[in-house]
C-alpha cells in the first residue's frame, strides 16, 4: 500500500478514458475548478496514444499536466500495455520521457465507471423499478457495450474500494421452454455460453440470429443497432423478442452480480447499450429477472438499479480520484511510474 504523503497526485492532472474507439481527456488544473474537457479522439486517426495526447490536448492549451490517471480497456501488466480492440500500446515510461510528465498512473476501464458510481449525482442516472440505495454499502456497475465489463465497488475502512474483474464471463444458460428452444443457436465460446456472448453489441445481434434459426426464418438485420432499433419500434418479431430477451438476462446477470457484492448501494447500468433501450429495461422483463432470485427475493426487491446517463461517467470517476485519492481504496503497485 502506498504511503498517505505518496497518495496525491500534483497538479495539474490529465485525466484520460481510452475505448476502443474514442478517447476522451480533460485535465482538472486544481482541486476546486471544473475539469477542462477536449474534443472527442478518434483513436483510428493517431499511430500511438502519445501524439493523440500531443495533437488533442497538448498542443491545444498552454496548460502543462504534471500528472496523468488514464483507464484503457485492457489488463494493466507491466511496463507496456496494449490495448484491446485497439492498436494503441500505452507505454508510461515513455510518456514520462515524451510528454512532460512526472506521474503516470494507469487503471482498468471498469475500474474508472466503478469510481463514477461513487458519486453520480440523481441527474446522471434513471431509476428502473424499486428499491432504495442505503448509503455506504457495496454497489455494482454492468456495462453492456462493446463487450461486457462489470465492477463491484466495496465500501470498507472509510473508502469506496473499486473491484475490477472478468464478471462478464460468467456463464449464463436457459430457464424457460422458449429459451430452450433458442438457447442451441446461440453462437459459444469454446463451447460455453458466457453472458458476453449475450449481452454486448454483437451479443445481441447473435441473440437474434438465434431467435430467427429457432423459428427457421431467414436474419434480416445485420447490425445491432438494426436490431435495437426494429426490436423497440416492434417492426420485426424477432427483433422485439431478442430485446426483451436482453433484458431478462441483463436483469439475471446484475441480480447475481448484486448477490455476490450484496450490492444495497444499487447496481448500475453503465456501457453504451442501456441508454440506447432504455425503453426495454424499463418493461417488465429487467426488473423481474432481477428480482427473481429465490430464496433472496425480497432482499433483491430492495436492491435499486440504475442506468447511469452521464455522458462522461468514467472521466467523471477519474476526477473524483484525482482529487481525492484518499476517499478510495485503489491499489496503485505495479500501475503508477514516477519520475
Ligand atoms: N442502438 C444500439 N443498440 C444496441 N447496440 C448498439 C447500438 N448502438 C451501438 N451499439 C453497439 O454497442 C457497442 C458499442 O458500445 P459502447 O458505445 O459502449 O462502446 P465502448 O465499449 O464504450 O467502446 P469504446 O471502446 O469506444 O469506448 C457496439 O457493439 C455497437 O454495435
């Protein structure tokens, strides 16, 4: 565990959200000011992450950071890091060298929505259903995109402490006739079927397929937009099911994972996917998995969840950390290089 005096980071921080697709970097140049955001980076558009940081912030502000808190998707081992679904390798000893700073600490992209959901404000998520947040207990972020990143986040010894894992993993199977029915066509994954084979974008879309090979009618829709889309107008019946269907499982996987953390903070909906259907998980079938969960049922009814809609949660999440390190537990061994 680091030191209390080795905590703070010196300002000002660039704070940085890396995705496979976008990066997003504000840099907060004191304890008090709002952060300064820049402009959205296309990550296909820069070869390494230290002339995205150069051209998109550097270049565009006379403010020089002294420290960066960056979370990429990615395991955080050594010295260089790669990133998944992007070519970018963040190297930290050479942003040292490169881009004037003297303090790099890089964390896990869920780790970053777990820190936001310590202090989302009522503005920056919808209630889906009952129940109540009873302050200072363990809470749970899912986060369908991309893929499906899940996080728990422990409140122990007067900190939020941030429990990143590989949750999306966890295996997911059928329980109703008609799933029995779909469940065979559903694409696996060395021969099991993992909830992300379900639920992120291309879980959908092969949610879908599945439906239409159980009905023996031809896909139509390629894309899972397409889907999402068709699926909430109820323009194609598959479409309709395989978003219903989402959401009974998005609804079973956050009930287990609000088991586990015995989450009576809330479970929270983070990832790109839940504000685009909204509409389905405030239907029936979310909240109804969710609480499904015998003999734990009214337990679960008194769990609330959330779906976050603050555009920028995770940078949100890195600036709370930033400036106020002590209030969470994050572990920085092995993932923060000084000069
Ligand atoms: N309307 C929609 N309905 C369902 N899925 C969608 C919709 N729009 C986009 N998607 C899917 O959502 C996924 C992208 O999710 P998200 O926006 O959370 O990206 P991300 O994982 O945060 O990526 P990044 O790496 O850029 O941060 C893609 O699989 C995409 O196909």
């Amino acid at each position: 565990m680091a030191r209390s005096s080795d905590e703070h980071f010196s300002f000002p921080i660039l704070i940085g959200d890396i995705g496979g697709t976008n990066a997003r970097f504000s840099i907060i140049t004191d304890q008090h000011t709002t952060p300064r955001d820049f402009p959205i980076i296309q990550t296909a558009n820069y070869a390494t992450i230290d002339e995205a940081i150069q051209a998109g912030v550097l270049d565009k502000t006379s403010v020089q950071p002294v420290s960066a808190i960056l979370a990429v998707a990615g395991p955080i081992r050594g010295d260089e890091i790669p990133l998944t679904n992007c070519p970018w390798v963040v190297k930290p000893l050479d942003m040292l060298a490169n881009l004037g700073l003297s303090d790099v600490m890089i964390v896990n992209d869920f780790e970053a929505q777990a820190l936001a959901i310590a202090s989302l404000g009522d503005e920056d998520q919808i209630q889906i259903g009952r129940g109540e947040s009873l302050q200072g207990h363990s809470k749970v972020v899912l986060g369908p995109g991309t893929g499906l990143g899940v996080a728990g986040l422990v409140h122990a010894r007067h900190a939020w402490i941030p429990v990143p894992g590989e949750g999306g993993h966890v295996d997911l199977g059928p329980r109703s006739d008609r799933e029995n029915e779909i469940f065979p066509h559903i694409e696996r994954i060395e021969g099991r079927v993992s909830a992300e084979q379900i639920l992120c974008g291309r879980g959908l879309l092969n949610l879908y397929r599945a439906i239409c090979a159980a009905d023996g009618v031809a896909p139509i829709l390629t894309d899972p937009a397409e889907v999402s889309t068709s699926g909430l107008a109820n323009e194609n019946k598959a479409a309709a099911e395989a978003i219903r269907l989402f959401s009974t499982y998005l609804g079973r996987v956050a009930g287990d994972m609000a088991l586990v953390f015995m989450a009576r903070g809330g479970v929270y909906l983070a990832g790109g996917i839940p504000q685009k259907i909204l509409p389905a998980l405030k239907g029936p079938e979310f909240r109804a998995a969710f609480e499904d969960k015998a003999p734990h049922g009214s337990l679960m009814q008194s769990i609330p969840t959330f779906v976050v809609t603050h555009p920028l949660a995770a940078l949100a999440g890195l600036s709370s950390y930033a400036r106020m390190p002590g209030r969470f537990g994050v572990a920085t061994e092995g993932r923060r290089w000084r000069k």
